[in-house]
C-alpha cells in the first residue's frame, strides 16, 4: 500500500529517466574512471537515479505522508506551449524576442501573473541567454530577426 503518494511516483519517475539513461548509453564506449568514454557519465548517472528513485518509493511506501493534491491542466499546457512556440519560432524571430515571449507566454500559467514583472524577467532572461550561448558558447543562433 502506498502511504506517501507524493514520494512514491517521484521515485518510480527517477528510476525511469535512470534506467532510460542507462539504456541509451549502452552502446557507448564505457572506459575507466581514469580514462572515461562517452558512456561513462550517463550510466553513473543513471544508477544513481535507480538507486535515488528506490529509496524514494521505499520511502514512500514505509512512511504516511500527504496526499498529491488535484492535477491542474491549465498551467501544464501553456507552460509546454510556450515552450514548443519559442522551439518553432527562435530561428526566425531571433534568440531575443523568441526568449522573452517565452518567458512572457509561460509567466501567465502563474495566477499571480503581472505583465509588467514577466516582461522584464522576459527581457533579463533574453539577455542573460544571448550572452550565455551566442557570447560564451559562440552558438549559431540568431539574436534578431531574420529578414527575407
């Protein structure tokens, strides 16, 4: 019987993405731990998850705790919509705009949504990315939009 809901599926979920990581690095050169291969990261990784996801439902399992309050849909799907939008839209629009309309668009899942907070958080995040991964990591991203 499951006395703790809340810990019990956040375990089994832990156990999923590690044995999903150990599964997609199977066929990755493992190495040593003085000279790692590409598959070493990923299946440390992901036994650590397994280990980490079965102490969890064994916990969730022995103790009582709450119950795992009602699913909320709404913010579920504006949040992965903007996300999916700002994937269509970044090479177009550009990593600037495409990031604060991200921002912005997911800023109103939240029932304490105020426009004008969202949209400087939107502007900061866009600044911080571009400076991240177009400045740092010299990506080949499009600050602006492209015209034509």
């Amino acid at each position: 019987m499951i006395r703790n809901p809340k810990d019990f599926w956040a375990g089994l979920l832990f156990a999923a993405f590690g044995v999903a990581a150990i599964v997609i690095a199977a066929n990755y050169p493992l190495g040593t731990a003085a000279r790692m291969g590409p598959g070493y990261f990923p299946r440390m990784l992901g036994m650590l998850l397994v280990a980490l996801g079965a102490v969890l439902a064994a916990r969730g399992v022995r103790r009582p705790g709450p119950r795992l309050p009602a699913w909320h849909w709404r913010p579920l799907l504006v949040v992965l919509g903007s996300v999916v939008v700002f994937a269509v839209i970044v090479t177009r629009v550009g990593l600037l705009l495409s990031t604060v309309a991200l921002i912005f668009a997911a800023s109103v899942a939240s029932r304490e949504f105020r426009p004008r907070e969202a949209l400087v958080s939107g502007v900061l995040l866009a600044l911080l990315a571009v400076g991240v991964f177009v400045v740092g990591l010299k990506l080949q991203l499009p600050v602006w939009p492209v015209l034509g």
